[in-house]
C-alpha cells in the first residue's frame, strides 16, 4: 500500500513546497522554481490537494506557514539532504563543471580570501562563479531563504543552532596611521584613547569589534568619522592624524601605500575569528562541499 501511495505522488512537488516554505512568497518561490507566477500557484493547489491542508495562509504581514506546513519543512529539511545525496554524484570536479555560488561577507573577510580564490582557483576552475553581495543585517535569514549558499562572519556572531558553521582562520589588529606623524611602534592603551579615530562599521548602529573589546573594560574611543568601506578608510588616511584600526589583510594591503605605517594596535584589542555559515541542506550536496573545502584549504594560507 506504501508504494502504490508513493508511486502516485510526484515527489518534484516535495522540493517545491520546499522553495516555498523558504521564501513565504509565491512570486520570490516562482523565480526560483523557474516557473511562471500561475504555474507556481498551480503547484502550491496541487500541494495543498496532496496534504489535504492549506500548508501556506497569507497573513498581514505576508505567508506564513501552517502548523502542518512547518512540520513538512522540518521533515524535507532533514530528507531532501539525504536523498540528494543517495541519488546525486559524490564528487564534483570544479575543472570541467559549471557552478554559482553566492556568498557574502564583510569587506576585511573578503579582503583576505578574494584574491586567494582569484589566483588559486579561478585560473582552474573556469565554470566556476563567484558572487559576493554586500553584507547585511538579513545575512543569515538570507542563508536561510536560499538567497545565499554561504556566509562570512566574525565569531562574535551568534550562530542559529539548526545552521552549520566551521571556523576559517584568525586574526589581529593592526593600526594604520599617515606617515609623517611621530607615532610609536606600538600603541599603547592610554595613546590609542587619546588619538582620533576612522572607524569602519558595515552595519549601521552596531558596534565594531574593536568597541567592544574597549567597551568590555569600560571605555570608548574618539570617532570622528565612520565608513561602511575599509577601502575608502586607507584612502582617507594620508596627510591626517587619524588612526584606522584594521584586520590583518586589511594591514596587508595598506602595507603596498607609501604614504602610510602599520603599526602593532594595543594588546587590549584580542583578535578573532572569522568563520563559514552554511545551511544543513548544503552538507551533501557536492558542488557546495567542494566550495566549503575550498575555502578551508585557502584559509590555511591566510597569515596574520
């Protein structure tokens, strides 16, 4: 009886209702299904009809899930993984296949592995695109929706439990000063307060790690102005009494301006980690296993 049930069902509808439990949005789900807008409600019907239950209700804020729905989805979570990976290929071989990865991370996080990923592996891998979008405060709900397949964050972000993350590699500060100026080799607690500061936050009203770390002991530093870009930070930087306070591949490419010193920040500021974000439908799929190795390989090469 079990089988003549299954044999009846067309399981494409699975991982459709799938796409449509990520996005509650039947034109968002539709673009992704590669189905047109009537075609994905259509789809929803027949789902609907398969469960005897509305599984999606609009809501004043947009779909939401019914409670069946939402236990669907945690089913398909836990299945779709497993049968992609009893009826997909093992291996995926990045020198003849063609995949896209979206991705997004702050610029001293791209900064490092960008230019590792250009020299070694894109000359090897010509099928292969990466696209980074800008960092947002919707990251992980993005990661979540299927909007992005991967995530670089610092680990002071705090990871949802049902999502996967693995650390890539550390870093430190550094604080990069104009030359010209006197300034120490190394700056002191009681100096770094004292001198003004180009702060660089990507997201708008949250501390950086660097306030943190200070705010922790009790104390802020003077920032007279605050880019979302550590790019236009360095540039700002020549002919001024400012202090940038960077990562480690940030210091490196300041490192390539004449008109500028690296210096040893304080030892008050510890440095961090940055880490991989993934969603657990990504763990067998194989193109995304090899994206995740990838990145774990270049991230050795990675110095402080």
């Amino acid at each position: 009886m079990r089988w003549k049930q299954l044999r009846q069902v067309d399981l494409n509808l699975l991982v459709a209702f799938s796409v449509f439990a990520e996005e509650l949005n039947i034109t968002a789900a539709a673009k992704r299904l590669y189905l047109s807008q009537s075609a994905a409600s259509r789809t929803l019907q027949r789902l609907q009809a398969l469960f005897n239950d509305d599984l999606l209700v609009r809501g004043a804020s947009g779909y939401q899930l019914t409670p069946a729905g939402a236990r669907l989805q945690g089913e398909l979570n836990r299945l779709l993984p497993e049968l992609d990976s009893l009826i997909g290929r093992a291996v995926f071989d990045s020198t003849t296949e063609g995949a896209t990865f979206r991705l997004t991370g702050p610029d001293n996080a791209c900064s490092s592995l960008c230019p590792l990923l250009c020299r070694r592996v894109l000359r090897s891998a010509p099928k292969i695109k990466f696209y980074f979008v800008p960092w947002s405060s919707s990251a992980l709900s993005d990661l979540d929706r299927g909007r992005l397949d991967l995530v670089l964050s610092n680990d002071d972000v705090l990871v949802p439990a049902h999502l996967r993350s693995q650390t890539l590699f550390r870093v430190r500060w550094y604080c990069i000063v104009a030359r010209g100026p006197k300034w120490p080799s190394r700056f002191t607690l009681k100096r770094y307060l004292a001198a003004d500061h180009i702060t660089v936050g990507v997201l708008d009203d949250l501390q950086t790690i660097p306030d943190k770390r200070l705010a922790a002991l009790g104390l802020t530093r003077n920032s007279t102005i605050r880019l979302p870009y550590f790019g236009a930070a360095l540039e700002c930087l020549p002919e001024t009494n400012l202090v940038l306070t960077a990562t480690s591949g940030i210091a490196q490419i300041a490192k390539r301006y004449p008109d500028l010193r690296v210096l040893e920040a304080p030892e008050e500021l510890s440095g961090f980690a940055f880490q991989a974000i993934w969603h657990p439908r990504l763990d067998s799929d194989p193109a995304h296993t090899w994206l995740r190795e990838t990145l774990f390989q270049l991230s050795r090469e990675i110095t402080l």
